[in-house]
C-alpha cells in the first residue's frame, strides 16, 4: 500500500513511524514533514491546506490512502477533493470537520446526541459574555469559538481576564467549569462502526504542576492505572457511538479520528471538547501501545469497512512522552536553533525521537522550527520506566533554552 500523510508534526512522525513498520505499506510519502519523518518516508514540499496541491500530489504519487494529520487541512477541507475522487481517506470532510472547527457547532451535536458536557452560552458582545460569567461563577472558562491549535481556552477566577479574553474573539463559548481528572480517549470510526483505542492523559499547561499559560500539549501517557474500570465502554456508550450516530443522522458523516477530551467530575463523565483528529502529544503514547498495524486499520476508515477488523491488539507496556518546546513557547517561541544529541538520545535503543517543529539545516544538522521541537517517548514495563527512559532521553539532548515540563506522567507512576 502506497501512504501518503499530511502535517509535519510530531503526532505525523509517530503516525509516520507505526505506517514504516506496517509491511503492508510499500511507500511512505508526507507532506510537508520534518527533518525526523524524513527518515522514514518521502517529503513532499506542498502547501498542506491546499486541497488541489493535495489532490495533485496523491494522484502523481498513485496514493492507496491519504492520512490527514492536523485540524487545519481537516476544517480547509482537504479531505474532500481526495474523497471525490475515490482515494481512500482517513479525516473527515470540512463539514464534518466543524466538531473541532467549531465550538459552537460542537456543543449543538452533543445537545442533539444526549452527550453529557458543561452547560454552556454562545456570545458575541461584552454584555452577553459580562451575563454568561455571572451566570457560571468563577472559575471561568472563555473558549475562543474557532481554531486556536489548542491555545483559545482561558481558564481563570480573574473575571476581568475572562472578559479581556472574550473580547478578543469574535464569537466565545462561555462554559460551567468542570472538575476532576482529564482523560482523551480516541475513537477511529467510519462513519458508523466505531473502535475505541485506549486512553491517555496529556499535560496542557507549561509548566510543571500544572501553572503556566495553556500549550499544545507537553507530554502525554498511556494506560491510565487509576482510571475507573469500564471507562471506555461508558464512553463509547455516552459519548462517542451517539456522536457519531448524530452526526450521520445530520447528514454530515464523521470519518476519520474522532478525539474526545473529557472530565471525570464529581457528578459523572463530561466532554470538554471533540477534535477531529489525532491528538497531539497523546498518539505518540498510543501509537507506541498499539500492536495492531497501522494502516490497515486507518484503510478500514478510509473505506467505510471497520465493521470486518479484526479487534484492535495493545501492549501491556506503558508509554510516556515528553515534550521539548523552544525558549519562548507558548507565546513567542524562538526558532533556528541547533539541536544536539538526537542520535545519543536513541542509543540504548529505550527511547525514540519524534519530531515536532524540525527542520534540516544546510549542513545536515537539524534546527528548531517551531513552538514544540521534540516528542521523547519511550516504552517500558510500568509508568515508572517508561518515564525513566523518556527523560533519560531528554537528558541527552541539547537545544539552546529549551523546556519541558519533569513531571510528567509523575503523579500516575507513582500512585
Ligand atoms: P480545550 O481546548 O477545550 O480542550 O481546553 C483546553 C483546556 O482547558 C482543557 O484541557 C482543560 O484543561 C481546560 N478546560 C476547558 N474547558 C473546561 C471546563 N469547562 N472546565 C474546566 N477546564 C476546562
């Protein structure tokens, strides 16, 4: 099978990684890439949220399936062109899309499917976010109603940031606050079959102990040992089969990743969020676990056949990944830089390099070229080890002011 996926991030290296060792697949191709994935597939210079530049490349390049990685492509709609004309694609359509592209339109699907999740307003002007704030009480929860790449969220007792916040956006979605512990669980469905993967935990703020503005994502880890037995079957009950279900209904099937960010709280599990799309740094944690290949499983997607795949195969190890962001991340993160030790951070064979914002310099050395450079992840028989590995690793490597959060996947290894 010839693969062509497209992003260039960390969470497209680990799907790049599980694809090269899938022997189904024959040729690897992604776009744009980074200096990682380049040693595992083919790079391809196109402008991934362009849906004719995609088209024109999978075509040349006889693309069996299409994986498309990020949001962005997924709500610009490139998945649809590929669709049309009969490439087997993982990613939803634009329309569909719109779960993650659209806070608005995601709270109305999960009022349509009974979807537990924080009651919440849609506003447009001061005075309707001013009325929403008092409605909740603090803590307050403004998210940003479009794309914010996991930054648009503000989270603060502060209500005169919570309006500053509101008032730079254009359209907010004002929510209760929710309490209790975060998990992702990912689904991969076509549409109507839906098949759980397992659960991982990621670490959003920047800053060990959870301070520090919201990020990307700083790390993740899977299995989650205190998660409360039956939580994916409650989940795929609650959430995820009526999701899904709805959203056919509406005649806008969901195909793809179907990402739910959820909040066990005191009065029971609720949705903060859909993303429709692997979520990054967690598929680096659950693609290490998986056993099953790859792509097989994303070809079922693609071709509306999950229904006939055999049950999903998962390691009993567990997995950790720790991000290395550059000096400056979140807000203003500096790029260009050297980064030194990436084959001493492999050596012992315990920990793998995923790269996130990378790039090749001239002399074949590798630069820092965005807000998350690394994803260190590594396996090991319990959290405990595989944190070991995974920050053994991050010791190895040297990138000029760069960050990570040392507690990651702390509190769960050692409970
Ligand atoms: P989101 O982009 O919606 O995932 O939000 C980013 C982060 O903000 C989440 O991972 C939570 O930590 C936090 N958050 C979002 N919504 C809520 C909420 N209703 N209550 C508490 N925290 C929230």
């Amino acid at each position: 099978m010839k693969v062509l996926v497209i992003g260039g991030g960390a969470r497209e290296h680990a799907l790049c990684r599980s694809l090269s060792q899938d022997p189904s697949v024959t040729e690897l191709h992604c776009a744009p890439g980074n200096a990682g994935i380049a040693r595992v597939a083919t790079l391809h210079p196109v402008d991934q949220l362009d849906g004719a530049q995609v088209l024109d490349l999978a075509v040349r390049l006889g693309a069996e399936l299409v994986v498309v990685g990020p949001e962005a492509p997924l709500v610009a709609g490139v998945a649809d062109p590929l669709r049309a004309a009969g490439i087997p694609v993982f990613g939803p359509s634009a329309e569909a899309a719109q779960l993650e592209g659209s806070k608005a339109f995601s709270k109305d699907v999960m009022a349509g499917a009974g979807v537990p999740t924080a009651r919440s307003y849609v506003c447009t002007t001061p005075e309707e976010a001013a009325e929403a704030l008092d409605a909740f009480g603090a803590p307050y929860v403004v998210k940003d109603d479009g794309l914010a790449a996991g930054k648009g969220v503000v989270v603060t007792s502060d209500r005169e940031a919570a309006l500053a916040h509101a008032a730079s956006c254009e359209r907010v979605v004002i929510e209760e606050y929710l309490d209790g512990p975060e998990v992702s669980l990912f689904a991969i469905t076509d549409g109507t079959t839906v098949l759980p993967l397992q659960p991982a935990q990621d670490f959003k703020r920047a800053l060990d102990g959870d301070e520090g503005p919201n990020t990307g994502g700083m790390g993740a880890y899977s299995p989650l040992p205190w998660a409360p037995a039956g939580l994916v079957e409650e989940v795929m009950e609650s959430v995820l089969q009526p999701t899904v279900d709805e959203l056919r209904r509406r005649g806008t099937p969901f195909s793809g990743l179907l990402y739910a960010g959820l909040a066990l709280t005191s009065r029971g599990t609720r949705v903060i969020e859909f993303n429709a799309r692997f979520g990054d740094p967690e598929t680096q944690v659950v693609l290490a676990r998986l056993r099953t290949p790859l792509a097989g499983v994303l070809l079922a997607a693609g071709n509306g056949t999950l229904d006939q795949l055999e049950p999903l195969r998962w390691s009993e190890e567990a997995a950790v990944t720790v991000v290395v962001a550059s000096e400056g991340y979140p807000a203003a993160p500096r790029t260009g830089d050297p980064i030194e030790g990436l084959a001493e951070a492999e050596a012992d064979g315990t920990a793998y390099v995923l790269h996130a914002g990378t790039r090749a310099g001239g002399d074949g050395e590798v630069l820092s070229a965005g807000g998350r450079v690394l994803s260190v992840t590594a396996t090991g028989a319990d959290l405990a080890q595989a944190r070991e590995r995974a920050y053994a690793g991050v010791g190895r490597i040297s990138l000029k002011g760069g960050q990570h959060r040392t507690d990651i996947a702390l509190k769960a290894a050692t409970a």
